[in-house]
C-alpha cells in the first residue's frame, strides 16, 4: 500500500516537473519577448540584454536544399540566364533579375518585351516566401517562374515552344532528371499554343469597396456620383479603371493548346511544370545571409558578454545599432519586416496613391489570381505533401478578395540588401533609401484605394535618426550566394 | 484577458453571457488555440444557461486587429456540427499583437455580439 502511495507520489511529481518545463518552454519564453516587443515599441529603453533576446529572433536560418533539389538547381541556373526562353531571343529571367543587384533590374518598373507596371522585386532569400509578387498572385517558386515565360509582356514564350526548345536544346537534362520526354507531344505538338491565362474579375462588392475607399474626388466626379450607394453601372464603368479588368478574348494560340487532345495538354502542362521545379530549386539557394548585421549578431548571441559595443566593428558601428533600436523600437518597423529575413509574408496597405489608372488593387488581385492558379499548391502538377502543409496552402480555401483590408494591400519586402534594389515601392516611385524614410516619417500621403494600416503613424525622427536607420539599413547587404553551388 | 496559459496547454477556453456558456477547444488533439501564423480549426460549444436562450438560430465569428483597421487575412468558415456546436475553420492570426474576438450568437430572444481582447505573442 505505501509503495503504491510512494509510486502515485513520485509520479505526480514527475508530471508536475515535465508540466513546468512545457509551461517555460511554451509560455514563458514568447510572454517575455512580447513585454519586450511592448516595451521597446512604447519607447522604454531597454537593457542590453533585454535587447539581445529580442535580437536572437533576427538569426539567419539556411534553407533546407536536398540531393534532388541540387541536381535540379543545376539545370536551373541554366535556364535562368537563358534568353532562348523568349520571343525575341534576347529576354531571360536575369535581364530583371541581375545577379550584380541583388536579382534585381534598378528600374522603376520591370523591363520585358514592354515596360511592365511594377517594380522587380529581389529573389534573394526567397525561399522563406510563402506568396510571390507583390500581389501574392501565386504560391511557390515553381508557379510564379512559369508566369514570366508566357506573358506576353515579359518573354512572350508559347508553352509549346518551350516544349520545342527543350527538345531541341535541353532533352538530356531534362530526360535525366525527369525521365523520357513524352512521346506524345514529340509527334504531334502544334509550334505555338499555350492556354489563355483567365483574368480573374472582380466581384461588385470588391468594385464598390474600391470606389468607396477612393480618396480621389475627381475619380468619383468622372464617375459622377459621390455617393456610397451605386448602381450597376457605375460599378460597371468604375471596374475599367482597374487593373486587369479589360474584356479579354481568346486567341489562335489559346485555340491550338484546346485542340490538343486531353493527354497531349497533360503532358505538356507536365513538362511546363517541371520547368518551374528546376526554376525553384535553383531560387531556392539564392542567398543573402552575411551581413555586417548578422556577423554582428553571432558575435553578440554567441558572447557571455551582453554589452552589444563589445561586438561592434567597423561595418556596424555606434550609428547602425542606434538604427537597429530604432527599427525594433520608436520606428516599429518590425511588425512588418521581422524576422531574419526582414519580412512577415502579409500583405499591407501602407497608403501610398495610385500613381494613374488602371488602379492596382494589389492583394485582391492576388486573391482572386492564386485560387485559379492551375499550378497552384492543390493543383496536380505542383502539389506535394510540403506544399499542402504549408499555412499558405490552408490559406488558399479561405482567402477572400472582398475583404477591404486586401484592397490596395502589397506585400512586404524583404529589407536583406535593400541598398542593391533601388527603386523602392512597388511601382519603384523612390528612388533612395532616405525617400522611403522621408514617407514614413511624415506619412503625408493617403491611400487612393483600400484603407491605409491604422498603426501607420508619422514616426516624427529627427534627421540623426533618419541617418542611424539609413546606416542600419545598409548594414542587411551582404555578398549574394548560391548554396546550390 | 489572455488566453496563453489555458490555449498553450492545450486546454479549452470558457466563459459565460447571460444565455450561453462558451466553449472553445482546438480541433486537432494538443494543437494550440491560440497561437502566431498558424491554421487552427476550434470546435465551439454553446451551451444555453437560461431557458429563454432556446436554440442557436445563428452563430459567426470574426477577429479583428483594431489598432490596425484589418482582420484576418482568411475568411473563417462556420459550419455548424450538431446542435449546440460549430467547427469554425480557417482561423490563423497573422499578426502578433492586440486582436479583438468576436462572436455572434443569434437565438430566440435576439442577437448577442461578444468581443474579447487576445494578445497573440510573437514567437
């Protein structure tokens, strides 16, 4: 009997113990880290080595790059730099995204076979990303490098062309690593088809938001009506300004792809798709990951010493870690760009006015765009069990374009190398670090669509402070590697 | 009110209106309820207290960030799975900081909006 007791005892002990333990590990340690978010977000100075646990959350993390992704990369990085993947023979996914700016272009907007609308974001570190573009439109690697070969703005490629220069070009690599190339398409592949990509539309609730949001008078007197209640063909009129709202028709080339029979459009989706796999895997192991700031941070997790200027050097210095509390405290810029990768995947609306029509509603685009995405995460050519499990994937059955918090949303950029990608925004409208600081110090701008982040405040730093952040900022470059090397 | 010790345990959360006792556990065993970009699927009970309260006629539910003007970024489904409990799917919060819970209960005897503050860590 006492044994029993004795046992029962000991046993309730040992819970007791293991539950404390959980209790530290999952609550104890998050609930710290948010009072110092707080705090530092409220502008209380915080101690060195309070500043540290916050800092410990900004360590680099390497991707996770296999054997098959390394023999793919391989193929990869080839047709990354190859201009045979365009119309004109002269475009390839480096004429934007050049290795020498951090796989960025320098221009305002991207430069394809026409002058595109938006600004070229970075691949560097991608491989943290949960969506791609600024809009999210899709959701992984793969599927967003198919988009630039088709468009007709950017290489203009057929998918059946493509087929055609793989077989003439590339058949080896893609034979070793994918197997034989399918005989079906080698008999009987018409020169150029390619299906239409569908422009998703909005629906007259996501319109009549917009209309409603629109800080732009003479947009609404165009329309004629002020009014919050609107009629269907003010709607109707209003839906032209909008990006990506035109009527669309088919074409012969959209005809030849539908006159392939079933299996033929399998086929080739299949070796279009596997295109995109070779594109990721190369992506993938494109890093930015040495920094002045991240040697800075090793240096001071790694040290039994918590004062940071025992860690100082001549990169990161007394002004970047002023910009660094800044960033983490008065400026708040991490509550979008946190994380070692300087970003949180979520799109923003951060007020910036529609430059000219047609507007760009940016995430309810994205919204709309990712769920027809045959190439999406649930779709059968590019689904994986990684893929599903992602939380970008459990996102895709519940996003909704209607929300107002999408209309005029983007996604946050990475800050890695954020002084090699000039322009900023996402129409690349300024051009220096120190303009994108000058916005957010004086916030003087309103959204012309959606509703700008409340938690947006003029951040009212003096010019020493502008410069200590500036310094920060330029402290994230670092060499661009890849790991698939 | 904070929700951490409870939902990191993996415990459900209660509390009571006047008509209603609410219940909210995770759907899958030991997941949290309350955590940091992450999907949870919570199962909801609605238990009547009072006898006027009667049958749920309707129930949603939304979360919002005040301080931000935004929610979610998914739309959570409320499906409803036996008489006094819902499967509200889709429910990930994006963004650490101040959230804003909000149900409502529609019986009988009119509609109840409940709000509840949540402070979603960043972990």
């Amino acid at each position: 009997m006492i044994s029993k007791k004795l046992s029962l005892t000991l046993f309730l002990w040992i819970l007791i113990v293991l539950g404390m333990v959980g209790i530290r590990r999952y609550i104890m340690i998050p609930k710290e880290q948010a009072r110092l978010l707080r705090d530092a977000m409220g502008n209380k100075p915080l101690a060195d080595n309070e500043l540290r646990k916050l800092a410990q959350f900004f360590v680099f993390q390497d991707p996770e790059l296999t054997p098959r992704d390394r023999e793919l990369a391989h193929w990869g990085r080839k047709l990354f730099f190859e201009t045979g993947l365009s119309k004109n023979g002269k475009i390839s996914c480096a004429t934007c995204h050049k290795p020498e700016l951090s796989f960025t272009d320098g221009k305002t907007t991207a430069q394809g076979l026409t002058q595109r609308d938006r600004n070229t974001p970075t691949i560097i570190n991608s491989f943290s990303s949960f969506w791609f573009y600024w809009d999210g439109r899709t959701d992984s690697l793969a599927a967003q490098s198919l988009n630039p070969i088709e468009d007709e703005g950017e290489q203009g490629l057929t998918r059946s062309e493509l087929a055609f220069w793989i077989l003439n070009n590339s058949r080896s690599d893609y034979e070793n690593l994918f197997g034989p190339f399918p005989k079906i398409l080698e008999k009987a592949l018409p020169f150029k088809a390619r299906p239409l990509r569908e422009r998703p539309q909005f629906s007259d609730g996501v319109v009549r938001n917009t209309m409603v949001s629109a800080d732009n008078p003479k947009l609404l007197s165009e329309i004629g009506s002020n009014e919050l209640t609107l009629s269907p063909q003010q709607i109707r009129q209003f839906r032209q300004k909008l990006r990506n709202q035109s009527p669309q028709k088919g074409d012969v080339l959209s005809v030849n792809y539908w006159r392939m029979n079933r299996e033929q459009r399998f086929e080739l989706d299949r070796v279009f798709s596997n295109v995109g796999l070779a594109f990721e895997a190369f992506e993938k192991g494109i890093v930015a990951r040495d920094s002045a700031f991240d040697q800075f941070i090793r240096r001071w997790m790694q040290s039994s010493n918590p004062d940071p200027r025992v860690h100082f050097s001549e990169k990161f210095n007394f002004s970047e870690f002023l910009g660094f509390q800044i960033f983490l405290g008065k400026g708040a810029c991490h509550v979008c760009h946190s994380g070692p990768y300087f970003k949180d995947n979520q799109f923003h609306n951060i007020g910036l006015p529609q430059s000219q029509a047609p507007f760009d509603l940016g995430r309810s685009l994205g919204v709309l765009t990712v769920k027809k995405d045959r190439f999406n995460c649930q779709g059968i050519f590019l689904k994986d069990s990684s893929r599903q499990k992602s939380e970008s994937c459990r996102d895709l059955n519940f996003l909704d374009s209607e929300t107002p918090e999408a209309i005029g949303s983007f996604k946050t950029p990475t800050l890695r190398n954020v002084a090699e990608t000039a322009p900023y925004m996402r129409d690349g409208r300024l051009k220096t670090l120190r303009e994108v600081l000058e916005h957010y110090n004086k916030m003087e701008t309103h959204s012309g669509v959606g509703f700008r982040e409340e938690t947006l405040k003029p951040l009212n730093l003096s010019e020493h402070e502008i410069a200590a952040l500036e310094d920060f900022l330029r402290s994230l470059s670092s060499r661009v590697e890849d790991l698939n090397l | 009110m904070s929700f951490g010790f409870f939902s990191s345990l993996g415990l459900a959360y209660e509390w009571r209106t006047p008509n209603f006792q609410i219940s909210i556990k995770a759907a899958e065993k030991g997941a949290e309820l309350f955590q940091l970009n992450r999907h949870t699927t919570w199962i909801v009970s609605l238990l009547p207290i009072e006898k006027q309260a009667g049958e749920v006629l309707d129930f949603t539910f939304d979360a919002r960030m005040p301080q931000h003007n935004h929610g979610m970024v998914t739309k959570a489904k409320v499906i409803k799975i036996s008489r006094l409990e819902y499967r509200v799917e889709g429910v990930r919060f994006h963004m650490p900081g101040n959230w804003l819970l909000q149900f409502l209960i529609k019986d009988k005897t009119g509609t109840t909006r409940i709000e509840t503050p949540l402070n979603i860590d960043n972990k």
